[in-house]
C-alpha cells in the first residue's frame, strides 16, 4: 500500500495539473460560449460519495466578480502551461446524478480520467512515560494529495473507478474485468506485461488494438 501511495503521488506531481489556486484556464460552456480568466477547482475527499461541491469558481480577472459553473452549464476546462502543453478536465459521471470534474489523460474508444483528491493518515504517539508500552496518546493527522483513475467508453452511464489509494482492490484484476472484450490485452495482464506505472499505456494499447 505504501509504495502504491508513493507511485499516484509521482504520477500526480509528474503530470500538467490544473492549481486548486486562481488559476488561468478557458472555460467552454455548452452553449458554445467561451470564457477566458482564472478558474479554482474545489478538492474532494475520494470515493463515490465524493464530499464537497463539485461546481467550480470562475472570475475574469484578479479583481473580477466570482461565479460558480457545474456540470449543467460546462463543456470544458483547457488549462496551459508554459510550454505549450494544454490539459482537458470535463465533468464525467461517477454515479447517478453525480458528475466531478476530471482530467482526461487518454482518448480513444476508452477514455482514461484522472482526478486529484484530499487523502489522509494517522499516526499514533507512544507516551513514553506510561507504565503500558501499548499506551497511545492522541494520534497525528497528516493530509496530501492522491490520485484516483476513472475509465469509460462511449455510451456508458457511468465511469469505472479503476484506481483508488482507499481501496485494497487489485489493480490488474479490476483491469481485467473492465477490459474482458478483448482476450489480448486480457493476456498480457496476466503476463504482468502492465503494472500501474503503465496505466496510461494499458489504455492507449486496449484502444489501439480492440476496436
């Protein structure tokens, strides 16, 4: 589990994300319309329940007035950075009536999203004074950034949460049962041809050769 934490967390930093800060960004919404200014997305807890609000803070400018955008009214989210490089977010549903803003890290006939959420652990402190040495005083609780990974095709109802730091499901058994419709790629999971580190290659190969 540990090194599975520190794998997301060099994906994460590794990638073009857009800053939970004011941040420059265009905004399409579905009505055609564009909007160019500084953008805030909200963190989420993780999981399916997702706490907190999944609408987004958009301003023209420094001194601009703040409005907030959902998923009614949002097509997409293109962030840029100093070379060049452009990140899609879009809202993609996660369960019924719940849409969250994503990052899109590979298109094609499966679509890999990324999302950032707010992850957290304990650590206990041993009174060194107790007569017990199993005498805990109140534990501390650090918070950081994870990385969760959401797979869909077109027409599916929903995203399949193929990657979750809160979860002890197995990533390549979760693959290979999102990934059944091709008896290929279904091979080379059980050859270990892919670990995690190569979840964005899984993607690209499954949408390359199983069309």
């Amino acid at each position: 589990m540990k090194n599975i934490l520190i794998l997301l967390a060099v994906l994460f930093f590794s990638s073009v994300h857009a800053q939970y800060e004011w941040t420059p960004a265009k905004v399409i919404l579905k009505n055609g319309e564009s909007l160019r200014g500084l953008v805030k997305f909200p963190k989420h807890s993780g999981g399916l329940i997702s706490i907190g609000s999944t609408e987004f803070k958009y301003k023209k400018n420094k001194k601009g007035t703040t409005k907030k955008y959902g998923s009614e009214s949002v097509d997409e989210v293109i962030f840029g950075d100093a070379y060049f490089a452009t990140v899609h977010y879009k809202y993609i549903p996660i369960k019924k009536n719940k849409s969250v803003l994503m990052e899109l890290a590979v298109r094609g006939k499966a679509n890999l999203y990324t999302r950032t959420v707010l992850n957290s652990y304990s650590t206990p402190h041993v009174n060194q004074n107790s007569p017990s040495k199993n005498h805990y005083s109140p534990s501390t609780t650090t918070y950081y950034d994870d990385t969760q990974f959401f797979i869909i095709r077109d027409k599916e109802q929903k995203a399949t949460l193929i990657v979750d730091p809160n979860s002890f499901n197995n990533f390549i058994l979760n693959a290979k049962k999102y990934f059944s419709d091709c008896s290929e790629i279904v091979l080379y999971l059980d050859n270990d041809l892919y670990k995690l580190e190569n979840i964005r290659e899984l993607v690209a190969d499954y949408n390359l050769l199983c069309e």
